[in-house]
C-alpha cells in the first residue's frame, strides 16, 4: 500500500478575514488567486506520488485551508489539536472525521490544554513542541502523553518571534534543521544540527521523498542551497497564504504509513 498520503482542505472564499499575529495584516490577499495556488499545491503533491484526501470545506472558517494545525499525527495516532485562537476549534471536527477515515486511532487535547498543529516538528522518535504562541504548557504535557506511549521523545521550545514553531523552523530527510536565524529564538536547541537559510520562506519544507522537499518559490537562495546539498527542490507558489503567515508546511497534514 502507498504510504503516502496526505490530508487537504481547499481554502474559503473568506480567506482574506484569516488571523494574523506577527506580521500586519494585507489588504490584497486575492481568494481566487489562493484557489489557483492550492490546486498547484495539490498537484506538486500528485506529481511526487502522494494521495491526498480533501477535508470538509469550512466555508465559515477562514483559517481553514491551514489544515495542519488541526492535529498531530505520530505512528498510528492523531492527536486531534485544541487550537489557542478559539475561533479556530470549529476547524477541528471535519479533520478528525477525515483522518478516522484514514484508519488513524484518535486522542484530543483537552480544556485547559491549547495547541495547533503547526507548533509541532517531528524527526525521528523526537517532537519539538512551539510553546509561547497558540500552544500552552498543559497541550505540551497532553500531547507528551499521547505519543509516550508510542517512543516519542517530546521537547518544548520557546516561541516568541512567529506564529508556529514550523513558521520558523523545519527539517531536511537528514535530520538537519533549518531556520531563518533572526526568527528563530534559540537555535541552539537543535545544536550543530541547526543550519541558517539566507531566505525566512526557505525555512519551510515539506519532506516529499528521501531527497525531494517542497517549498516556496520565494525562496530562490535556499532551494539553490538545498540543492547544492543533493537535495531535488519542488517550489510552489504560496504567495496569498504567506499573507496570512502560512507556508507549504500549513496546507496539508502528512500521513507517512497508514495505519493497516
């Protein structure tokens, strides 16, 4: 069975109204012009062998196409997110019932516990947990005894400068982590695994194969550089949900080895 798979949700006609928190809010954030970049978005992930599965739209929910944060997915389990923004939560259901379908065992973090999906970097048996911005401390100790149980190993890391943990750092199919280095608040949490990109849009990626990664197109200096380490870069357009300080880490949620 393909163990490729990944969750989508197409992005609503009120994605202008989105929630913004360390950036100023545009004024020219074009829906139409978001649709067309999520299709290309979908359509990178069908070129590299994925199957996506398209969650409930949320017509009602602007944030909705940032699909990510509405769970965590480790092994067999998703944890399904209790969001910090409260107007966020009604994304949640929608998500749970598309990942049930997948196959996927469920937990929930629970009141007073906040977390979002995209505070959350996994490698390996290690989870770094975003914690300052839309997660709390109680999410952090939930979701450490979700995936205990599972071998993982979970780390919080102070947040400050950006919405989520992946809004400024992710990692390479090696393990290396990259950032922007002035939106990052302690690099060396990750130590000599820590590798600066020149571009804040290059630190985003998502890991298609063992040596292929998604990224922004705006970020031309960073794909040259990951490229110069062997990697293959895919670069999407992501513009309108940069916007709203989203990137190509935001618009899916990656389901490596379903469960059966």
């Amino acid at each position: 069975m393909d163990a490729r798979h990944a969750l989508v949700r197409r992005p609503s006609s009120r994605l202008a109204a989105g929630l913004v928190t360390h950036i100023e809010r545009s004024e020219d954030v074009d829906a139409d012009r978001a649709l067309a970049q999520w299709f290309g978005y979908v359509d990178a992930l069908h070129e590299a062998g994925w199957t996506t599965h398209e969650v409930a739209p949320a017509e009602d929910c602007p944030d909705s196409v940032f699909v990510e944060d509405t769970m965590v997915v480790y092994g067999d389990l998703a944890v399904i997110a209790r969001s910090g923004a409260d107007v966020r939560r009604a994304e949640a259901a929608a998500a749970e019932e598309a990942v049930r379908a997948q196959g996927y065992r469920v937990a929930r973090i629970e009141a007073p516990g906040t977390l979002d999906g995209g505070d959350v970097l996994k490698h390996g048996e290690t989870v770094w947990v975003g914690l300052g911005g839309r997660t709390n401390e109680d999410g952090v100790e939930q979701l450490r005894a979700h995936l205990a149980p599972l071998g993982a190993e979970v780390v919080a890391v102070p947040l400050t400068k950006v919405l989520h943990l992946k809004s400024a750092v992710t990692a390479l199919p090696d393990g290396t982590v990259i950032g922007f280095a002035p939106l990052v608040d302690d690099p060396s949490v990750w130590g000599e695994a820590f590798l600066a990109v020149p571009e804040e849009p290059g630190a985003h990626v998502v890991l298609l194969g063992d040596d292929t990664v998604l990224m922004s197109a705006a970020a031309p200096e960073t794909a040259a550089l990951l490229e110069d380490r062997g990697l293959r870069v895919v670069a999407v357009d992501v513009s309108e949900f940069e916007k709203l300080e989203g990137c190509v880490t935001c618009l899916s949620v990656r389901l490596r080895g379903r469960p059966g």
